[in-house]
C-alpha cells in the first residue's frame, strides 16, 4: 500500500517558495530541446533547460521508457515505472513521446521534432545514433543549426571509448577516488549518483554553450567524455594533476582520510545524536576551539592552545579529548556553539532532518509537485534564484504521455509557441566573445566557475588585492617552509615556491586559464573606483566571499545594478543570502554535511565517521554557475536588464540528492551507508597484485554474472549469482571470491580480461598514471602551455570539447598583477599619470604583499 503508513501530506512550505504561471516567461522560454538521454546524467542536464523555460521532449523506448523509470527507489519498493523517485525527480517540465528508432515512421517523427529543436542530448554508446543512421551528418541536414550533446563514459573516440562502464567505473577514471578514504582500506567513491550529477550539469552548460554558438547560424556536435569532466573537476583531481604535472608528486593515498592532522585539522566527529564535521584550517580557528573545548580544562587549554600541528602521543591525546567533547553534546548544540565562536562546524543532518530544517523550509528550497499516480511529494526546488527562473509547471511524464499530441503537430509544431531565437549580443569565435567578467572570487568553486566563462571566449578580469593572500598562498612561503608539509610542497614545480610562490601554486593555477589578473586594494577609495569603473563596462560579476563581504566595501549588488543596470551579479554564499544559517561559517565538507551527503557516506555498513571529507560542491558549483550566467545573458537580449543571481551553493548540490528526498517520503527511511557497494548491482573495490593498485568492478545484470562466473570460477560460483536476488543474499560470499581472483592479477591484466568479457571494471588512477595514459593521449586531453612563473607543464584540459565553435586555452595563468597596465590604461582609459601615481605609491603593484 502506498503512500507509508507513516507518510502524511505536508501543508504549505512557506510563503517565500518560488511560485510562476506557465504563462510568465522564463529565462530558457522559446528553446526546445530533444531529450534522447535514457540515464541520471542526461536527464539532469535537460531538467535544467526544462525548469527554467525550456521545452523538454523527451523520447523514449515504448513499452520500456527510460532506464531511471526502472531504477526506483519505489513507493513499498513495488516496481512500477510510472513511480520511480529518480525519474519523478529528473523529470518535472517534460512532455514524453515514446518512438521506436528502428521504425521508419517514428524516425520521422523524431526528424520531425529535430526540425523544431535548438539542441538535442543523448547518452546512448558511442556509435549507437550512427548505426540507426541517425547520426550528426544526418541530424544536421535537417537542422543545421542543431546542438547535439553526446554523453559517454570515455568519450566519442580514443581506445577507451567502447569500454563498458557504470558510475563506479568513470569515478575510479576520473574522480579522486585514489586519495579518497584510509590510506591502509580501499579507495572509498562518493555517495548516491553524484557523479553522474556533475556529468549532467556539464552537460547543460555545454549545451548551453553551444546554443549561443548557434547564433552564428551553425550547429555544432559536442562531446562529453565522463572520465574528463570529473578530471577537470574542483573536488581535487584538477589540482592533484597539475601537481602532478609540476613535480611529479602524487596525492598520496589517505589524503583526505577522517581525522587528518597537519596544516589542516579535519573530520568527521560522533556526538551523541549523530556527526559532526570538524574543519579547521588555520591558527585562528585553532585556537578558537581550544577556548571553546578548554573553557573548563586549564591543562588541556594551557597545553594546546597556539599549537596547530601537534603529532604522536600529543596527537593522539588531543584527539581523544575532542572526541570525548563531542560526544558529550548533540550536534546541533556543538554546531550553533561554534558557530557562535566561528568555527567551521556543522552537523550532519539526515534526508528527514533537511526536509524538516527551519533554514531551507523558510528559505523556500522545497516545492511541492502533485503526480497522478505518486500523488503530491516534496521536491528540491530552485538550484538557483534569478528573475524568470526556476518553476515546476508540471510533473513528470507518463509513459508516451504527450506521444498523440507530438505526433500529430508534423515537423513544425511546437505547441502555441514558435521556437525564439533572440539575436544575440555574442556571435563570434567563441560562444561569449564580447562578454566581460569580473572576478571577484576566492578558493575553487568560484573561480572554477569564472575559469568555465573564459573557455567560452569571456573576457575574464580577476581582480586582486596586493595586501592579502589572494591565491591561498603567501608571498612569504620558502622553499624551507614547506620541506615540512608533505604532499603540500608538490603543489609547486619542482617543489619550490621561488620568489613568486603565488604564481606557482596548482591549488591556483589549475583554474586560471585564459584569466587576465590586475591589482586592486578594494578596501582602498582608489581600488573601489577602479572596481567601479570596471563593473560599470562589465557584464557579468562573480563573487563567492562570506555573505556581506561586498557590502562593506560599498559594492553590493544592489549599488552595482544602480551603477550598471545590464550587470549579471552571481553571488554564490553556501547557504544563500537570507535565513538563519546564511552566515554559518564553512567549507565544502561543511555544506556536504548540512545537506544529508555527509550522512550517507562512509565505508559498506559503517557510520559515516568512517569516511574523510570530500569537496563535492567545489565540484559541483561551477558548471551550475556558467548556465545560470548564460541564462541570464539569455534573458538579458530579451528584457534589456541584467539582475542578481543568487547561487546558494548548498541549494544547488540539495538537487544531486532529490531521490532520496522522494524516497524519505515514500518509504519513510534514509539512505544507508553503502561504501562501494551498490543497491542494484553487485559491485566493490578491490586490490590487484600491483602494490596499492586497485580496480572498480560492477555486475550490472544477469549476462555480466554469465560470463564474470564463466571467466572468474564457473564450477565455485555456480548457483550463487544468477539471479539479481541471488547476488544480493550471497554478495559478502561472491565478492570474497572476485577479491582472490583480483590479488593474483595485475591490474591491467585484471581490467583487459573483465573488460573483454563485457564487464564494466576499471583501475583506480593515480596521477602519474593519468599523466601517461595513452587514451587521454589519444584525445589530447592535456593542454602543454608555457609561462615565465612557471615553465612549460601539461594542464588539464577542457572538461568537454566541440566541433562546430572553439574552446579558448591560451595562456595557462595570469602573474600577479600581470595585466595592469592593459586593465588600467584601456579597459579603464586612466591617464599614465594618474595609473603611474597608483604604481608609485604601492596600492596597483606587479607582486603580492601579504
């Protein structure tokens, strides 16, 4: 029976939920896009077009649907594709039409539609379009102004292309599985489908891009390899390449265990109600929990307080005492404590928690959709707020739904709307010739934001402070300083900082492409007006400081749109710009934490303290900011006006777990902790006969256990996994036997012989291996640029690539105030006597201070 006994409907969320008729415009209003994806990260891709405007058709198998129709989670865990909470999720705003593509009749229907389409996305294998020969040749000669997004594993071409595999697999290729959990266990992947999340969203900026390209009256193919999107991602993997790539240093595994001590104090912490996530990063956090935690304990305080790094017995002392202090108080006591102390701690809430939470209900984060089979249900809601944003309109789909509507409008139709396309501000080379972006942003997710803005073609002015250490390096590290660090001194080239170690740094460089840099004290009257100046010829600001920061420097976006009414202001505070919680203090793993991503991870079976912390929303951020930003240049050809968008980052990541929030609703549970495991297939990490090496392996269905039983022990596990109920009740056995099979192979033996089989396996990479990996060779993934700070290295490419509009990669950063001379004398047109009086008296300098 459904709903849950337990379930009962909720009342109104609040009075400030986002709520729009479908007939006020949309920033995305007037696009129509093919949905051809049949997984989550096609899928989400297109749920972005569709919840901000777009109309979404989505094709699918008839009698079958899409493969998330299957996935579930289900109401009383009843198989039934009309109610499976993955598709209800990524699904809202789309009309189905189901269309056999080896029917001729419908492939014209489809033809039809692609006449009537701006992009069309699909997840299909690569090759898969061209043997219906249903190809881009094809496409494009009916429409040839069409985008097509093409998502994969491995990508279009290379020697990986045709390699099986599922989210585990592109994780262990791309992701930073490989410094993910305890050094001395298994690497550890992120929970739930977060990958699969990130791909799509890079999906949709893509798509986006490509849109704007389109304007020139082109179409364009864009292919989207899984493996490169989470390489190039801002959850470390970026940065550890680069790293990589300057010194040959690799992150050792255990990096980002629980509980690591060193320049930085981090983890998970048992209260006695749940977690806590602990992130200290400095002297001054430091110090702040030792008042806090010593306030009754002279000796512990006495002993600790201005001793950020501490090692062997007063370590372990330490570590005892502050697991004893939090399990004596409730999580959200020990949070709102140090938090009133400022302290990055928060707690790890629960799906049940975050849908009841004060902070998000008030802020209006959740929307309520009526379904006619499921009923009314509670869904994330706007990812981000802009004007003529987000808005469900409609459920998902039924089944071919909209199938006798479509079929019948011919090649034409598009409802009671024509297809607009604005003309736009933007033609040339590049998708964003012509815009100009000023960055005013801090650590990863901002800038990977802006670093995506300027691969468009943006002009992108990074704006820096001389007095403060605006690259998260001073000017006074040394090469002695770091000796001591560890892993840290690789971030440099050769392990040496030079004398220009804020020029040196991958943890800066991995995201300053094609970025221009000049020097500006805003806390100054003259580094306010050139900021001023420069926004008032700008069209698009990007700032993520603490709430406030711009206030009070007197450039809030309220005086910045006053100044500049065509101004796209993104503002990206974790917890969004009004509520209870809005300044919490923080980093990523904070945020995992307050958004139910933290509870959910850890090793198969064990509490969540068993897992280090990840940087999920530093990943996930920054694609999410380049559509919203072009949605809103978007919108600006339409209205005239630019606006805020208001980018709460936690909000935006609240999306990758909308299935669960469904399910907590149907079902009345949260997600367990699953480790590598997975609740439809049978799947681990294991250990291969190289030192440390390890592969990722999944059995999706009954064929792979075929021939994995037939390859591995055909007579030892035969009657133990030909049935999906079967692999469940005998996995711990069935995995014990795959782990065996693995020791005694090397990996790449290992993965050849699975992967001839036709079974997704794939190694855990390392850097070093990455750096020589003969299919990113292939591809031409690494980018080889040169600059003086730093000498000639490879980069990490583009996170997707497309034929039909270029992709910029032209210098690989910008020295510290490098650009002056050009943002102040052109772009600003000062007088040489006026920039040379700046020079003169230290406040526009060529180096950093601080």
């Amino acid at each position: 029976m459904w709903p849950h006994a337990g379930w009962k409907r909720r009342s109104a969320l609040s009075d400030k939920a986002p709520t729009r008729t479908q007939a006020q415009p949309q920033a995305l209003s007037g696009l129509r896009v093919l949905d051809l994806a049949r997984w989550a990260a096609g899928e989400y891709a297109t749920k972005l077009f569709a919840d901000f405007g777009a109309d979404v058709i989505k094709v699918e198998k008839p009698g079958e649907g899409s493969l998330t129709r299957q996935w579930g989670p289900f109401p009383g865990d009843v198989p039934d594709p009309e109610a499976s909470a993955l598709f209800l999720h990524l699904n809202t705003n789309k009309r189905s039409v189901a269309l056999d593509l080896k029917d001729p009749a419908d492939v014209e229907v489809l033809l039809g539609l692609v006449e009537t389409a701006d992009a069309l996305v699909e997840s299909f294998r690569p090759g898969h379009l061209e043997s219906l020969g249903l190809g881009p040749d094809v496409l494009h000669e009916r429409n040839p102004r069409l985008v097509i997004t093409r998502i994969s594993a491995f990508g279009q071409d290379g020697p990986n292309r045709d390699r099986e595999a599922t989210g585990i697999v592109i994780q262990a290729a791309g992701g930073p599985m490989n410094a993910t959990g305890a050094a001395d266990r298994a690497p550890l992947r992120k929970p739930g489908l977060l990958e699969h999340y990130t791909i799509g969203r890079t999906a949709g900026e893509a798509t986006m891009a490509g849109i704007f390209a389109a304007r020139g009256g082109t179409g364009s193919v864009i292919d989207v390899s899984g493996q490169e999107v989470l390489l190039s991602g801002a959850d470390r993997r970026a940065s550890y390449l680069l790293s990589a790539s300057y010194s040959g240093m690799v992150a050792p595994r255990g990096v980002r265990s629980p509980h690591r001590h060193g320049a930085t104090f981090t983890g998970p912490f048992r209260t006695s109600d749940g977690f806590v996530m602990i992130y200290v990063t400095n002297q001054v956090f430091w110090n702040r929990l030792i008042d806090l935690a010593g306030a009754d304990d002279p000796e512990f305080h006495a002993r600790f307080h201005g001793r950020q790094t501490v090692s062997g017995q007063d370590r372990d002392d330490f570590m005892d005492y502050i697991a004893g202090w939090c399990l004596a108080g409730t999580k959200i006591d020990l949070m709102e404590r140090c938090e009133a102390a400022r302290i990055p701690v928060t707690a790890f809430l629960t799906v049940s928690e975050l849908l009841e939470h004060e902070h998000f209900r008030g802020r209006g984060a959740f929307t309520e959709v009526e379904h006619p089979v499921v009923g009314t249900l509670t869904y994330t809601g706007a990812p981000w707020r802009m004007r003529n944003g987000h808005a469900v309109h409609t459920a998902a789909p039924l089944l071919d739904q909209h199938g006798a509507q479509l079929r019948d409008q011919g090649p034409t139709g598009h409802g009671e709307e024509t297809v607009g396309r604005a003309e736009s501000e933007t033609v040339g080379t590049y998708p964003l010739q012509g815009v100009r972006v000023v960055d005013l942003t801090v650590v990863w997710s901002g800038p990977g934001a802006t670093a995506l803005l300027g691969d468009l073609g943006a002009e992108v002015i990074r704006l820096e402070g001389n007095n403060r250490a605006s690259r998260q390096v001073s000017a006074k590290t040394t090469k002695e300083l770091i000796e001591s660090t560890g892993y840290h001194g690789g971030t440099y080239p050769d392990k040496d900082p030079g004398e220009r170690p804020y020029d040196r740094t991958a943890l800066f460089n991995w995201h300053s492409r094609n970025k221009l840099a000049a020097c500006a004290n805003l806390e100054t009257p003259e580094g306010r007006a050139a900021a001023l100046a420069l926004l008032a010829e700008s069209d698009v600001l990007v700032e993520n400081n603490a709430n406030g920061t711009l206030e009070k420097l007197g450039l809030g976006h309220e005086e910045l749109l006053e100044l500049n009414p065509r101004l796209i202001v993104v503002r990206m505070p974790p917890m969004g710009m009004s509520g209870p919680m809005s300044n919490y203090l923080g980093y990523g793993p904070n945020f995992n934490s307050l958004v139910g991503i933290a509870a959910m991870d850890g090793y198969e079976g064990e509490d969540p303290d068993s897992a280090g912390e990840n940087y999920h929303m530093d990943e996930a951020a920054p694609a999410g900011v380049a559509f919203a930003v072009m949605a809103a240049l978007r919108d600006r050809e339409r209205t005239g006006a630019g606006g805020l968008i208001e980018f709460p980052q936690a909000e935006a990541v609240m999306a990758e777990i909308g299935e669960f929030i469904l399910d907590y609703q149907m079902n009345q549970r949260n997600p367990e902790v699953r480790g590598n495991t997975d609740p439809h297939m049978l799947q681990d990490v294991f250990l291969t006969a190289d030192t440390d090496r390890w592969l990722a392996l999944s059995v999706r269905d009954d064929r792979d256990w075929a021939t994995l039983a037939d390859l591995v022990d055909p007579d030892g596990l035969a009657g133990m996994g030909e049935t999906a109920a079967l692999r469940a009740e005998n996995s711990a056995a069935i995995r014990a036997v795959l782990a065996g099979w693995c020791l005694a192979r090397p990996a790449e033996q290992a993965v050849r012989e699975f992967q001839g089989i036709g079974v997704p396996a794939g190694e855990v990479m390392s850097e070093d291996r990455l750096l020589s990996d003969p299919h990113l060779a292939a591809r031409g993934w690494f980018r080889e640029r040169s600059h003086p700070s730093v000498g000639t290295h490879r980069y990490p490419g583009h996170p997707w690539r497309a034929e039909g509009f270029d992709l910029a990669f032209g210098r690989p950063l910008p020295g510290f105030g490098e650009d002056n001379e050009y943002v102040y004398r052109q772009v600003l047109g000062y007088s040489e006597q006026k920039y040379d009086d700046l020079v003169q008296r230290g406040l526009v300098t060529d180096h950093q201070i601080a």
